[in-house]
C-alpha cells in the first residue's frame, strides 16, 4: 500500500504534541514559479478584449473602438494575490528514501519524516455544501510547459492545473499535495508576507515515523516513545554501504 511521507525539521517536532502542520501559500513555497501560469503577451490579451466587444456588438451593445485595454499586469498580480489569501498547500511525497529530500526538508538529515495511510478519512476530498469550505488530494503533473490560461473561446477553462504542475526538475520529489481553503484552519499566526495557517493533521492518521540519519538521540528517543504509545512503526534511516541511497533499520 502506498504511504504519504512528509519531511520535517526537528524543530517540528512540535507536531507529536499539537498535531500541527502548515498549509503553506503558494508565495511561500521554495519554487518561484508555483500557481503561475504562462502570462499571456499583451497582443494576446487584446485579440481577446477585440472579440469580446466583436461579439457583444453582434449582439446589439454599441462598438467602442477606444475601450480602454484593462492593465493585463494587475489583473494576473491580483489573480495571484488571491489564490494566496485562500489556498494553502500541504507537500507530501510518496518516497521516504530521497537523500536530495532528507537534505533539503530535514536540515540535513537531523529531522524526520513521517508516514501517513492515505486511506485515513483525513487525506479524502472534501467540499462543504455552501462550498466555501473544500479540500483536494492530487498528485502533481510535472512538465516541461507551464499551464496556459484560456483565451480562445470554446477552450477547457483551468481548473486545477494551476495548482499541480511543476517543472521537471522537481520530478524526483513524486509530490502528491493536500489542497485547501485557509479557511479551514485550526490555527493563524499574524505573519509577513503571507499569515502561517495550520491545520491539524490526526495523530491516528500516521502508520510509521522515520528518523533521520543525523538525528541526536534526545529527539529520537522522543519519537521513539512517541511511537510505541501510538503503536506506530520506528525506523531508523543510515547512509547505506554500497548505494548513494538511504536505508532503514
């Protein structure tokens, strides 16, 4: 069965009391291009407003040639604003075993990772019935082409595209992400330039605990104890002998 893994510090140890995890916006994030589609030029945002008013005229409103061109820049920067205001991001990944990960999300291999059964009611979709409130599970489409916004009339508008598609080079992190409404948070933290929103993830949801390889033993001994109260699987991680991998005992 596949499991969920996320990668932490050990200054998040934090969660093994509180169960607090961070939704983070996409602003925040460590890849500069999240949730950005390609920007349109500006020749391709007048063909559209040109044949929008073509088709309104058809329709009987009158022709204003000299309609003011709206400013594309501020529109997308206010789009983009937006989806920082409502939507938090939870990164998880499906490999436990990444040295690039454990290095960059683990200060160098002194945190954790944690697994979680992706068949606990927690990682299932949801949506309120006044759907203000939602929360999604994908796994992320990684490409070479980031996503284009729509303009033709008669296209597929975007959906959740924005929201999964990363460039290649991150294709070694197998990311699968818990998409939510801030909304939904248990906890604000007043914060520049984004406020920190945290969720909070159910300790019964967590199937096993992996400890990295430089981890001291205060920590380990912690989540050791942490585990075997929860009946959860430990592991230990060490460099293997023979292989640039990681291994666990």
């Amino acid at each position: 069965m596949n499991i969920y893994y996320k990668y932490l510090p050990p200054e998040r140890l934090s969660y093994l009391d509180d169960e607090l995890l961070r939704y983070t916006q996409p602003i925040d994030l460590n890849d500069p291009f999240e949730c950005l589609p390609k920007k349109p030029s500006e020749k391709e945002f007048k063909d559209v407003i040109k044949k929008v008013s073509e088709l309104l005229h058809k329709k009987g409103f009158p022709l204003n040639e000299n309609a003011e061109i709206l400013e594309l820049e501020k529109i997308y920067n206010e789009a983009y604003q937006n989806v920082n205001n409502d939507i938090g991001i939870l990164s998880l990944t499906k490999n436990w075993n990444n040295t690039l990960m454990w290095s960059h999300y683990t200060n160098s291999h002194k945190g954790f990772c944690i697994g979680f059964d992706p068949k606990d009611e927690y990682f299932q979709n949801f949506l309120s019935s006044d759907l203000k409130k939602s929360k999604l599970i994908m796994e992320v489409v990684y490409s070479d082409k980031r996503v284009e916004i729509p303009l033709e009339f008669g296209k597929k508008k975007l959906e959740f595209e924005p929201f999964i598609t990363k460039s290649t080079d991150w294709k070694y992190e197998e990311e699968v992400r818990v998409i939510s409404t801030l909304n939904m948070s248990d906890k604000k933290i007043n914060s520049n330039p984004v406020d920190i929103h945290l969720f909070k993830v159910p300790h019964k949801s967590i199937k096993e605990i992996v400890a990295g390889a430089n981890m001291d033993k205060e920590n380990e001994d912690l989540i050791k104890d942490f585990c075997t109260k929860n009946k959860i699987e430990f592991y230990k991680s060490k460099i293997s002998d023979e292989q640039f991998n990681m291994e666990r005992k």
